[in-house]
C-alpha cells in the first residue's frame, strides 16, 4: 500500500526530488521480491494448478502418464447436483460458526480473567493456555481420543465409577454424529482458545487507565465501561481473530479425520476437509470441491475483510 | 492445510508428467525385458516391504541373496506403514526419481494400481514365476484387462483364537458349524467377557458371515457393478452378524479390527478371529514372564520361550466352521502382492528380485514364518501344526474383495466399516444394506 504513495506525488512534480524518492520505491520492490516468489511458488502454484485440475477428468491413470481430458464444469455440476455435498457444507459451515463464536466466548472471557487476577495466577493461566498452543495436533488428538475412548476412556470411568453413572461406562461418544460433533468442538475450542485469548488480553492492555479511570469517575459501572469503552477500543483485534478463527473452522481436517479414524460413522460426520481428502483418487473432483470451499471461504469472511480493509483506511 | 496438501500432491503429478514426457529413452517405455542384453547395469534398488510382516530374517536373506546373484548391486528394503500406504504410493510411484522399484501393496489395493498403469506388465515372466500354481484369487486381484500386474506376495488367512481356561469353563466344545459357533460364543459371554470379540466396525471379519451363506459384497454385470449385500444370502449372513453383536460381544461398536488380541490378553475376550501370526502377539498375564523385548541374553530367550509355550498351551486355534459340519467358512483373506512400479529406471534388477523372492527357497522361508507363500506348491513348508492346519484350511476356502477396478473407494470412503457399525448399533439390517448397496455401486462405476 504505502509503496504506491509517493507515484501519486512524484507525477505532479517531475523535478529532482522524485528522483530521490525512485530510489527506495525501487529499493522497497525489491524487498518484496523474495516474499512474492515464496508466495508464488508455494502458493500461487498449487493454486493455479488446482484450479486447472477443476476443470480436467484428472484421476489416478492421469497422474501415471494418461492425458487428462478438458471435461469444462462437469466435476462442478457434478458435485453441486450432489445432494450429500450440500449436506456437508451446510454442516460445515454451522461446525465453523459455532466453533468459532464458542471460541470467541471463552477466549474472551480468559482474556479479561487474565487482566483482573494476580501475577502468579495469570502467570499459571498463561503458561497453561501457551502449553495447549504448543502441543503438537496429532499428540494431544492421541490424548483426546484415549480420554473419550469408549472402554478405557477417563471420561467414561469418572462418569461411572466417580460419578456412579453406569450407564456411561461403555458409552460411545463419537458413534452419533451430533456427540462426535460435540468431542470435536471441545477439541477444537481447546486448541483455539489459547491464541484468541492472547490476542485481546494484548489488545486490553492496550485499552489507556486514564479514560477508564475518567468514565469511572464519571460514574459508568464496571459493565457499562466494558461494553461503552473496552469493547470499542478492541474492536479491531476482535475482528482478525475471529476472522482468523471462521477460516480456520471451516477448513478444520486434522481433528475430524483423527476421531472418525477412532471409529466414527465416517459418511455421517463428514465436513468439506475430509470430504476433500475423500476424493483422493479424483484429484479434478477434489480440485473443484476445494475451489469451492475457498469460493464459499471468501463468501463468508468478503464482506468482513472490505469493512476491515475500510476502517483501516480512515 | 487441505488445499495446500492437495496442491502438492497436484506439484508432485506435474513435475511427474514432465519428468515422463521429457525423458523419451525412460525405461518405463519399454517394459520388455531385452533379450540379447547382458547383465543390467549395477544400480542399487528399493524394495518397499509393509507393516512388520515380513520378518527380519527374511529381509537379510532377501539383501544378501540379490548382492551375491547381481555383482554391484545392492538392494534396500525400506519399510513402510500400512496406514496411509495408498496415497503414498500414489504420488511416490508417479515419479521416476522417488519410485521404489519393486513395492508390496495390500490384496485389496491392488487394483487401483493395476488398472491405472503404475505397475509393468509382469504377464511375460508369470510363467516362471510360478505360473497356475500362485494363490489365483491374489493373481486376480493383480491382473488388470488381462495382463498380470501384480503378483501374490503371501497370504494369511484367518482363523480363530480361543482361550482354553475359558471353554473348560462354560463347558464348551470347539464348535463344528457355523451355527453352532454363534451358540458357543453366546455361551461363553458374560457381563465382562465377549464371548467372540467382534468390534462393530470389523467388516473383514464381518465378511466371513456373507461370503459363507453365499453372499457378495459387491456382482458384476458387464461392465457395471452393483452393491449385493441386499442379496438373500448376504441378508442371512448379515442377520447372523447381527445375533452376534448383540448378544455374543462386548466389543465396543465404534472400534475396527486393529489388535483384537489386547483384550483377549487382558481376559474380556474368549476368542476372536485373525490371521494366524497374531499368535505372535498372544501374551496372557499368567505366562508372563516379564522380560523385556530387546533382552537379548540366554536367560531372557529362554523364558520367552517358556511364554510362548505356556501361550500356546492356554490358547487353542480352528479355522472358522462352515454351514454344515467337516466343512470350513469362507473367510476374507488378507494378504498382499508385489509389483513393479512402471517408472522403475531398473525393471531388469526389479525382475531379478522377484525370482529370488519366489525362489522354492524364499516361499518355503514364508511358509516356515508362518505366511501362507505365494505359490501354493509351497504351502506345506507351513508344518503340520495346529495353527499351520488352521491356516491352510481357512486358506482353501479364502476369498478376496470384488476385482473392481474402484474397489479402493469403497474402503478409502469406509463404506463397509459405517455399514457394520449401523449393523451393530441395531440398525434394520435390510435398510441399512440397501443404503449401502447404494454406495457401493456409486463408488464402484464413478
């Protein structure tokens, strides 16, 4: 953005000092030059290439030499005619939203916890909140999926033999799609939370004292200064992070594939990233499924990135 | 993370197509070995070997045997994981540079290789191979209009495994029908213990009901296929299942058939079914002597020795009944076979490994190991004992996936294993095989 700045400036006066501004504009494209090649290659490309494959009978004999046939939107017509594709985007996207807004909620709340109690406490919550971040998906799924295990599962043995609930003791927690939807939301929520909490605990920090102190002179309740003053101040960070949090939900993969290789229905829980993986042997199908998720991604999140784009600007 | 995975796996097919197009004189062209030609050149070749299955001591036989029979070159087996094999052979066989040159790819896989033009035409060198006499099913699943592509590594049919202490106790006998079978395992279940360990997602054992009442997974009509688990014989068979799941097992409906010997050790089963090297894995707590696994002093071998015959003392095998007594069930065969990846650079040195591996001396080094080799000739290298007896009786009878070019989608789409499952959480059993009829056929003709 910036860099485009000084053309603007350099046209109306074309004497010596825009020669003197060229020089870091080009210096500053340059810059640019490595991270666009990065973008390029490992981006752009496979982009392209999975949007050519969309519109190709690309499967298995292609991909060992056989030519693949232009077939122009049949795997789209294909997949959108197909009633169990609509089924998982809608299940999808209601699995993204509610994630993302649970999310929201307790990174939220942890956020303003973390502002109001003492050093060691938070120091204990942060460094607990950095340890979920950081273990890697695949071990703490593997731990995930031993406490819901249906026979020696920690969840079913406190349940039945803590709680003294019996009927929970061989109780299956992934086998109906809305309790595996519910396992995977509590997974999800968990390894989410940590980094939403980070975000606006820094953006509260960044709320001043003196204009909490001045409304609370002016007698505005703790409640009233919250929503009258922090929340409009954290505003922007509010808005990435939950952007971040619906992109990130809605192309969720490693922890529904993990629990529904722990013995789930897979038909039945389903959302686009597995259905993606699904098609492994037809990558032009898998090619335009995935155009899709990102045609329904930038549907979902357009309207909020021009709005953020625009605050940005004033 | 998806779409990047999928585009790499897109990057990787691209620099494959170019890689074969640029490369004219590649040898994948010419899959013909040629006849006038001397010794191939030395080259050092990759042999991918699945899961442990294949003992070390094999391995060795197999690297050292080829170093002496081809003067500099060396053969590397690599091993690889069952879990996720599919897609990386798809991406690794696409590529000139990454190929192994000779892979072993489970029975039921093979077919989507077969028919998509990874493996080189072996259909010359079958006859020497061993021609007629290799396991036919396996051959089957290897060949692809026509030509032979893949050809039979082992076999390991299944039989089941029962605790003795157990049968004494409920007073009950080895059963001799199939029927029977069912009363038995009612008879030995209590509120802790299955009386047959039988997870609701194992459909390859599931099978063994079908295939028995004569029933299908799947029928082909010309050219298209069609689900037959809605078929009488299969319904019977699945009614059967039914019974037992609901009143012969305590096995939790959202497990598959990994491992099902961990609860038989642990005593919450009193049999359960699997190919006949999961004696191996059979560890009561009574026999345990508790040594450690990489122990390797005389004292330790001793006392795994004592434990694996105290195991096998409490542990009975039979090969699964069939419908009428002195017959055997059709049972699901696992197994594998072995091919050779079409852009191998070393076809020649990949067909030098394929004789040594289905040399009398290798096959009989199988048998002996437990697998039921490749060649049938061999079979009797297995022993007489009792687990050799139930193997080869399973064997007779074994029976693979349907030969459909498709047949991976079924199973990457776990078609079967959701069926089963409803199957086992008291779904209709009629319904829910027309729904997955259904599926099947879809996945079958896409």
């Amino acid at each position: 953005m910036a860099a485009t700045a000084p053309t603007v400036s350099g046209t109306t006066t074309p004497s010596v000092p825009p020669l003197r501004r060229r020089r870091p504009k080009l210096g500053a494209y340059g810059l640019l030059v490595p991270a666009s090649i990065l973008i390029g290659v490992a981006l752009g490309y496979p982009l392209v290439r999975q949007f050519v494959i969309s519109f190709q009978e690309y499967g298995l004999k292609q991909q060992f030499g056989a030519p693949a046939e232009w077939v122009g939107l049949q795997n789209y017509t294909d997949l959108l005619t197909d009633s169990y594709v609509w089924t998982v985007i809608g299940r999808s996207v209601a699995f993204c939203f509610v994630n993302a807004i649970v999310t929201m909620v307790i990174g939220m709340s942890l956020a303003v916890l973390m502002q109001r109690i003492g050093r060691a406490a938070r120091i204990t919550l942060q460094v607990s909140l950095l340890l979920a971040w950081g273990t890697p998906v695949l071990a703490s799924m593997t731990v995930w999926q031993w406490l819901f295990d249906t026979q020696n599962g920690v969840i079913n043995w406190v349940l039945s033999h803590v709680l003294g609930i019996d009927s929970m003791a061989q109780h299956s927690w992934i086998i109906e799609p809305l309790s595996f939807f519910f396992v995977a939301t509590v997974i999800v929520v968990w390894m989410s939370v940590p980094f939403v909490a980070f975000s606006i605990y820094a953006g509260l920090l960044q709320v001043p004292a003196e204009t909490m102190e001045a409304a609370q002179l002016d007698g505005a309740s703790a409640r009233q200064r919250f929503w009258g003053i922090t929340i409009p101040m954290i505003r922007p960070v509010l808005s990435i992070v939950l952007l971040l949090q619906v992109i990130w939900d809605l192309k969720v993969f490693t922890q529904i594939y993990v629990l529904q290789r722990a013995g789930a229905p897979t038909r039945d829980t389903n959302l686009l990233g597995t259905l993606i993986y699904s098609y492994s042997k037809e990558f032009g199908m898998a090619g335009a499924l995935a155009t899709i998720m990102l045609v329904l991604t930038l549907a979902l999140t357009g309207f909020y990135i021009r709005q953020m784009l625009k605050e940005d600007e004033l | 993370m998806k779409i990047l995975r999928f585009a790499a796996v897109g990057v990787a097919a691209a620099l494959a197509l170019t890689a074969c197009s640029s490369g004219d004189d590649s040898p994948a062209e010419t899959t013909k070995p040629s006849e006038s030609a001397a010794a191939p050149e030395a080259a050092t070749i990759k042999l991918w070997l699945n899961g442990t299955d294949t003992p070390d001591a094999l391995r060795e036989y197999l690297t050292t045997t080829f170093a002496a029979q081809n003067p500099g070159s060396k053969l590397v087996i690599e091993q690889q994981d069952w879990n996720g094999l599919v897609p990386r052979l798809q991406t690794a066989l696409s590529s000139e540079d990454q190929t192994p040159d000779v892979v072993e790819v489970g029975n039921t896989q093979s077919a989507t290789f077969t028919y998509a033009g990874a493996f080189s035409d072996l259909t010359s060198l079958y006859p020497e191979l061993g021609g007629d006499k290799l396991l036919p099913g396996f051959v089957e699943a290897g060949t692809a209009d026509g030509k032979v592509m893949a050809v039979p590594y082992y076999s390991g049919a299944r039989a089941v495994f029962y605790n003795k202490d157990m049968f004494k106790d409920a007073g009950v006998e080895v059963p001799t029908t199939l029927a029977d079978f069912t009363t038995v395992a009612k008879k030995l279940t209590t509120d802790k213990v299955s009386g047959f360990w039988f997870p609701g997602q194992d459909w390859y054992n599931g099978a063994t009901w079908i295939y028995t009442n004569g029933g299908e997974l799947a029928t082909q009509d010309g050219d298209t296929w069609k689900g037959a688990l809605e078929s009488a014989d299969s319904i019977k068979g699945l009614e059967q299942v039914q019974d037992l799941f609901k009143t012969a097992t305590k096995a939790p409906a959202d497990s598959d058939s990994n491992e099902p010997w961990v609860p038989f050790n642990q005593g919450k089963a009193a049999m359960f079914s699997a190919p006949t090297w999961a004696r191996w894995s059979i560890d009561l707590p009574e026999c345990n002597e508790g040594v450690a696994a990489d122990d390797t002093s005389d004292d330790a071998t001793a006392k795994r020795t004592k434990q694996q015959a105290c195991n096998e003392e409490h542990t009975g095998v039979f090969a699964m009944p069939g419908l009428t007594a002195d017959s055997f069930a059709t049972a699901f065969a696992g197994g594998s076979n072995l091919g050779i990846p079409a852009k191998s650079k070393h076809q020649e040195l990949a067909q030098n490994l394929l004789k040594i591996i289905f040399s009398a001396d290798f096959q009989n080094q199988l048998g002996k190991n437990g697998l039921i080799p490749g060649n049938t000739e061999y079979a009797t290298s297995m022993g007489d004992d009792v687990y050799a007896k139930a193997a080869i009786a399973a064997a007779l009878g074994a029976k693979l996936t349907p030969a459909a070019e498709n047949w991976a989608t079924v199973e990457g789409d776990r078609i079967l294993e959701d069926f089963f499952q409803k199957i086992a959480t008291g779904a209709d059993v009629t319904a829910s095989a027309k729904a997955a009829d259904q599926l099947i056929s879809d996945a079958l003709n896409k």
